[in-house]
C-alpha cells in the first residue's frame, strides 16, 4: 500500500491513521501552517508545531485537542515516524515528514525559500517522496529579496507624507513580513494596523518576532489625522466601510501576483509589490532537486506545467497530486 493515499477528506496516511491538511473534519489531522485553507475546525484530534499554537487555537478554539511538536522532533504516531520541518511560509509552517518501515514521504505543505525575517528559514529534508505545491510554478515568477521591497515600500510610504498609505497584504504571514523586512532595513516608525492584523500580529510579538512598532488603527482618536502614517490591512478591507476614516489615500497591494502586469490595474490599486509568501519558479525547482526525490506529486496552481518540465526537462518522475493512488 502507499504511504499516502488520496481520499476525499484529504491525504489519508494509514500508518499513522492520520490525515494531512484535512479537508473536512476527522479523527486525527497534522496540520501544516494555520491558514485558513489548511487548517479546518472540527477536527477531534490536531498536531502541529509548537510555534503554530498559539495561532491555530485563535482561528479553531481555544479548546481543540492540539498536540504539538518542535521543529525536527520526531513522533511515533502509529506505525509512523513523523515530523515537522520549517516550511518557510509563515509562522510555525512546516513540512510533514513520515516514515514507515524506512521509506520517506515529506508533504511540503506551503513553502518558500528566500529568506525572511519573520519566521524560520526552509529547511530541505531529503526524503523518497516529495509532495509539493506549484502555486507560481511559471518561469514568470521569480522573487526580488525582501530587504529591495522593503526599501521600495518605504520610498513610496515616506515620498507621500500628505495623505495616509494603505498597504493591503494579507493578515497572517504578509502583514508580519512586511514589518520585519522594514525593521531589518532600519525603518522604526510606528505602522498602523486593522483590526485583523493586529489579532495575528500579537503572537509573533509573544515569539519575540523583531518587527517594526505598530498599534491598531483603532486605538488613535478619531479625528487624529493619518496623513503620512503607513496602514496595513487585509484586501477585504479595500473599498469596504473601514476606508472611509482615510480621506484620499494612496492604496498598494503586496502579492506575487503583482508580478503579472495587469493585476495591480484590475485589482483597483494604485501600486504592485511583489513579495510573496510561496516559492518561485526556481524555488520549486531547487527544492525538488534538494530532495533527492525519485517521485514527486504535485498540488496546487500550475501542478501539470511543473510535473511536465520535472518529467521533460530534469528527468524526474513527477506527477499532479490526483494521480497519487
């Protein structure tokens, strides 16, 4: 039998009688990083790294039965060994290492690879069998560091001092990011922040997160002006009610799919940052080879355009995730 198996809950593995990222609610589910889209609430049993507590039990219950494990330390659940491994993605991200009868399958999860300052660098685990996301798998996408966006974010927040700046970004992972890449930079002007931003930013700050100084937008009277302040907010918030309290504001949204031109013009923003949470396209193809992975599934975004050129060009077996079983 295969070490992971497809099921409609999710990927199913039935040595550990586990589910990874479960779609739907199960007994026993290890859980990558707390997004929304792969953490799901109603679950009777969750694991997950230690540093991703704090964050998971916010957004499903303070009383879900969370166990969790720090970053390389191995568990025997079942007849697997398992692990988690920094994912690079977010705060407590991970990629999910199992092992049974000494085959290795490492489900990466979401990842990244540049460097960023909010949380803990990728760490490559060699493994048989690599499952891998394909979010921007396109020869298009490929990253600047964080320290360049940051100093460009800084030049178009500060060259504008006579109306508010409003950064949209998203609240778990980007916001966070942003603020580290201008603290690393030496930026050290209070950043204001919606609501939804603040909730998540509070547990990077119990982790010691360097950032730069923030407050929720809320807290500052309301007729105080916010010209020349810098503002982040979630992209639900763009054109909502909560705009009104920011008289003409100049508007950015910080994505990678600001790298397609054209995006930033439908979206209705006024400026592009590419900085994204996900591997590039030369991130995806370093971390398959780093894996020394004889197979490889892919999930996500352009699965078959990165499955074809592992098989094609590097000659690896590679396969979107549906095949799998």
């Amino acid at each position: 039998m295969s070490l992971l198996i497809n099921t409609a809950e999710g990927l199913y593995c039935p040595a550990a009688q586990a589910w990874i990222d479960p779609h739907r609610p199960v007994t026993r589910a290890l859980i990558t990083h707390a997004h929304a889209d792969h953490a799901k609430p109603g679950c009777d049993e969750y694991w997950a790294t230690t540093s991703s507590a704090g964050i998971l039990r916010q957004r499903l219950g303070q009383s879900i039965n969370l166990r969790t494990l720090n970053y390389k330390q191995q568990q025997q659940i079942g007849n697997a060994v398992v692990s988690f491994h920094s994912a690079g993605h977010v705060l407590g991200s991970a990629q999910i290492r199992l092992e049974v009868n000494g085959e290795v399958w490492v489900v990466t999860g979401d990842y990244k690879r540049c460097p960023d300052p909010s949380c803990e660098p990728f760490d490559p685990v060699p493994c048989d069998v690599l499952i891998t996301e394909a979010t921007f798998a396109l020869p298009i996408y490929r990253w600047s560091d964080g320290a360049t966006l940051a100093h460009s974010i800084k030049e178009w927040w500060q060259g504008d001092r006579s109306r508010p700046s409003l950064l949209f970004c998203y609240a778990f992972g980007k916001a966070q990011r942003v603020m580290a890449e201008l603290a690393a930079i030496g930026v050290d002007d209070e950043v204001l922040l919606h609501g939804a931003v603040e909730t998540v930013t509070r547990h990077y700050r119990d982790l010691s997160v360097p950032m730069v100084p923030s407050r929720p937008v809320s807290e500052l009277p309301r007729k105080e002006s916010l010209a020349g302040r810098l503002v982040l907010a979630p992209p639900s918030a763009h054109r909502s009610s909560w705009m009104r309290r920011f008289p003409a504001p100049q508007t950015a949204f910080a994505s990678g799919w600001m790298a397609v031109r054209g995006a930033r013009r439908r979206k209705g923003y006024e400026r592009g940052f590419v900085l994204s949470d996900h591997a590039d396209w030369q991130g995806l193809i370093r971390t398959v080879k780093e894996s020394g992975a004889q197979r490889v599934y892919v999930t996500h975004g352009q699965n078959d355009v990165l499955a074809r050129y592992l098989n094609e060009v590097e000659g690896i077996q590679a396969a979107p995730l549906a095949a799998l079983g």
